[in-house]
C-alpha cells in the first residue's frame, strides 16, 4: 500500500485529493495538514510514501516544507501539486528535494499515476514544468529554406534515435521522458526491472546526465 500525505491549505483541494486517491488501488491518504509546518510535522509521525505538497500556504512554504521533511527523511518522496508552472517555483521545488512537479488542473489518473511513480522510484513531471526548464529557442527564421523531407516510412513522426543511443535505450528513454519508474518500464517494455536499471545507466552516460530528472528533461527536449 503506498501510504500518501496531503499538504494543502484549502480544504477542498485536501477533500478532493483524499477522494480521488483513496479511491485507486493500493493507495491510500492517512494524513492531511493545512499548511508546511503541520506538513512537516505529519511526514516525521506518519512516515509517508510520498508528500502531494501545494507550494503557496500561509506560514512555511511548499519549498521549505519540502526541505525539511526531504532533510529527516530522504526516503520520502515529494510531488509538488501547484497551479504555478514557472521555471523558478520549479527549479526551488527540484532543489529542495522534490521527485516531481505536476500541475493541478492535470487529469485525475495523472496525478495517481504521478503518485505511484513517486513511489516507485520515478520522477512525475508535467510537461508544461519541464518546458519551463528548457532554455529559450531562438526564433526560428522565417526566410530559411524549408528542407523537404522524403515520404514514406522514413519520415515518421517519430524522433529518430540520437546515433549513440541504441534502439532499447531509446525506447527506456522515451519512457524515462513520461515519468515512468523502473518496474513501469520494464512492464512496458516487456523486460526485467534489473535490465531496465543497466538500460537507465548506460542512459545516463551516453546523454550525460546524473539522474532521472535530467534524463527526462533531455529526453522532452530532443523531442522523445
């Protein structure tokens, strides 16, 4: 049973969170807290799986109750729920210790889904956080010429697998890119959750990042 606290200072957002997790299989809200500080105090007495923490509450923020609680207990996992998509509320949330960041007019199955790849191991990203990540593009020219592109199969919508990424490491990081914690990809992919873990690695090194976060963020960028 994947064990959640609710940290929010509106009681309708608590009562509709408490309602629509306990209503999934396998998990389950056992404690709600009004605002960072009573947050901090109920992950230390209950010792949750994951935190669905809101950032903007009178007193202690989401950030520092985030840091907190990450400071006594780094196993527990914290999920950011906010209506606040931009790049520095997400970057101070990340820092102080969060696994994800979703948004609250996300689909109720996304933030279940976001809860139990938190306690799995995975790292829940909205896509509208991670693009708030990514550096500006320039604008792109409109006076280039556009380059044709060839018709049939070749031209999929799909990205084409960067050439140092093998074709099952683009696959896990296609799935890192969604979210998924190791035992959701290997059940996508139909592979073992120790070869999913030496697919991550190899991951990791190819693109040059340290953890799942930044897979995802590069994996969202290069267009996985």
């Amino acid at each position: 049973m994947i064990r959640v606290l609710v940290v929010d200072d509106h009681p309708l957002v608590r009562q509709g969170l408490r309602s629509l997790v306990d209503q999934a299989d396998g998990v389950e809200v056992v404690e709600e807290a009004a605002d960072g500080e009573r947050g901090v105090a109920a992950a230390a007495l209950h010792r949750p799986d994951v935190v669905l923490m809101d950032l903007s509450m009178p007193g202690i923020g989401g950030v520092e109750a985030t840091r907190r609680i990450v400071a006594v207990d780094p196993r527990v996992n914290v999920v950011v729920l906010t209506s606040v998509p931009d790049a520095s509320s997400v970057r101070e949330a990340l820092a102080a210790g969060a696994v994800g960041y979703l948004l609250k007019d996300a689909e109720p199955a996304a933030v279940v889904a976001g809860v139990r790849a938190a306690a799995e191991g995975g790292a829940p990203l909205d896509p509208r956080a991670a693009r708030a990540l990514l550096p500006d593009r320039p604008a792109p020219d409109r006076s280039a010429p556009v380059r044709s592109v060839p018709e049939g199969p070749a031209s999929a919508a799909a990205p084409d697998p960067a050439p140092f990424v093998s074709g099952r490491e683009a696959e896990v990081l296609r799935l890192l890119g969604r979210g998924l914690a190791n035992k959701q990809i290997g059940t996508e992919l139909g592979i073992s959750e120790r070869t999913v873990k030496a697919h991550v690695g190899s991951v990791f090194r190819r693109i040059g990042v340290a953890d799942r976060t930044s897979a995802a963020l590069w994996a969202r960028d290069h267009g996985y």
